[in-house]
C-alpha cells in the first residue's frame, strides 16, 4: 500500500500552491496487516488510519501530498464491502431535508445526477421531488447489488468521467461525502460544470473538518481516514465551487439522523465494548428510534451562470 504512491507530491487539489505552502497536518499511520475490503466501505466502523496530511497555507485545506494512483482508488472502491443500505436511507432522508432551500431556487426539473450514488436512496428522494431523469455513478459493485431492483436502472457502475455524458444536460448534480475520496475534486467540479445546463446547480456534502465535534475529537475523529484524499473545512469547500465558476455559492451545517447502533460505530472506544454492545442494541426497541446529531457534515452549493 506505502508503496503505491506518487513519486511527486501533487500541488494543493483547491488553489494550486506548492510544496513551499505545505505544513505538516497528520502523520502517516497506515498497517497495512488491517486493510481490508471494508476499509474503502461506506459508513464502516472507523479505523483512524490516514494517509500523511499536509495543510495548504494560502486556502486552508487539508490534503495527501503523495496520493495514490487513481487506478489504485478506482480499484479499491469497486471491490470494497457494503453493509449500510439501511444508513444508506437514513443519510438520503437527511440530504433532501437539507435540499429544500437550495431546490426552491431551482427552477429546472429534468434530469439529476449523482455521482457516488450508492444504493441510489437519494436519487429515489429526488425522483419523489419531480426529477425525470435520474442517474447515477457507483465504483461498488456490492453497493449496486445492495440497491433495490427498481433503482438499478439508473445506476452506472464505474468511476464517474465527462465523457459518459452529455454537455449541459443536467439541471442537478450532486456528491455527497465523496469529493475528499477523488484525486482532483477540482476537476470533478469543473467537469459538472460542463455537464450542466445554465441555471442548474451543483451540490456537495463534505466533512468540515473545522466542525466542533471533529476539532475535540482530533486524530479519534471518524473524518481521519484511509479513503481520504482531503478533508475540507465550510470556507474551502465553498471556496472550491467559487474557483470552478459557480455563482452564488452558499451552505449550511445540518443534522443528520441515524439508529443508535450506527451512531455508537463512531465512537471512540475499544473495539471489543463497541461489539458488545451494538450487538445489545441491535434489535432492541431502542434501535428502532432515530437520533439526531450535528457531527460537521456541510452541504455546499453553487449556481451555473445564464
Ligand atoms: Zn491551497
């Protein structure tokens, strides 16, 4: 795995400083010996391993200097686990809460796009809202088996490239918890930008690393992560869509709602007592309720001018 990464350190994904930019931000911790198929899984249970982090100076984002190849990323996620279709629901239902606003705005209701789109539930969310056309793009293939058999139509499997569409043909593009997995979120962004029509919009949900929850967690804080390429803070994520020709650009910190057997996976504590007791939860009445917390998720947006 140490052996798979770039000789060269890439440039910061969001502005494009140097190395001369570049402080230290997390150290390497990865072990090999615990890689697995579910470290690149949706929703896992946390491992704290990351790669080695450098923070860019001139715009705040955090980022793996020697990343490894896409090839290796697309490789990963297409043969990674997946045991989260029910979080998968539960996640889409706190997206499309957080959406209203950002569709009021929205006049255009023809075809979305959602690139990451798992077991496709917040596309089904979308379908709910008026979209059309729904599509989306998922690298894992257990993820598509685990989606329900109507919402596979809409799903692409593979990692998501311009080519496989056609230019200013959406009025929605989304990606969420996504954009810290890419090796050039920048490009991603300028690609949908391409993709969609004038007027459409693009929206993103990113961990702020800068987050309360996150800050006092620190190095125990679930967003340190092996599958993470960059973490964003609220002003770099927003900043990103300025850099790639969005207009008003704007966000909102939101809750999310989850069991409380998949709220305790991110708790920091001995693997041993977590097992014991979300296997006392599981199934237990208390299981049935939903929790709401505010653990940094962001979703940003930006407009395509006229
Ligand atoms: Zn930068």
């Amino acid at each position: 795995m140490k052996n798979e990464s770039a000789g060269i350190a890439r440039l910061c994904p969001l502005c494009g400083a140097g190395s001369d930019q570049a402080e230290p931000f997390l150290s390497d911790t990865r072990d090999e010996s615990r890689v697995s198929a579910s470290s690149f899984a949706s929703r896992k249970v946390p491992e704290y391993m990351s790669h080695a982090m450098v923070r860019c100076r001139s715009c705040d984002l955090a980022y793996v200097d020697r990343p490894p190849s896409v090839a290796s990323l697309a490789a990963s996620y297409h043969e990674a686990d997946y045991d989260s279709a029910e979080e998968a629901e539960d996640a889409a239902d706190a997206y499309a809460r957080a959406l209203q606003p950002v569709l009021r705005l929205l006049k255009g209701r023809g075809a979305a796009l959602e690139i990451g789109t798992g077991t496709a539930a917040f596309l089904e969310k979308l379908g709910e809202s008026g979209f059309a056309k729904l599509v989306g793009v998922e690298p894992s293939r257990a993820a598509i088996a685990a989606a329900p058999a109507h919402r596979q139509p809409w799903i692409r499997e593979g990692i998501f490239e311009e080519k496989d569409f056609e230019s200013e043909s959406f009025d929605l593009i989304c990606c969420f918890m996504t954009l810290e997995h890419v090796q050039d979120p920048g490009a991603l962004i300028a690609s949908a930008h391409h993709l969609l029509k004038p007027g459409g919009v693009f929206v993103a949900v990113t961990h702020d690393r800068r987050a309360l929850l996150n800050r006092l967690l620190g190095r125990r804080s679930p967003i340190v992560d092996i599958e993470h390429m960059q973490l964003f803070s609220a002003e770099s994520s927003r900043r990103l869509l300025q850099h790639n020709g969005y207009e008003a650009v704007d966000g909102v910190s939101f809750w999310n709602r989850y069991r409380p057997s998949y709220w305790l996976r991110l708790v920091p504590m001995p693997d041993g007592l977590k097992g014991a007791l979300s296997r006392m939860l599981r199934g237990s009445w208390l299981d049935r309720r939903r929790l709401s917390a505010n653990v940094g998720n962001f979703m940003s947006w930006g407009f395509k001018p006229h």
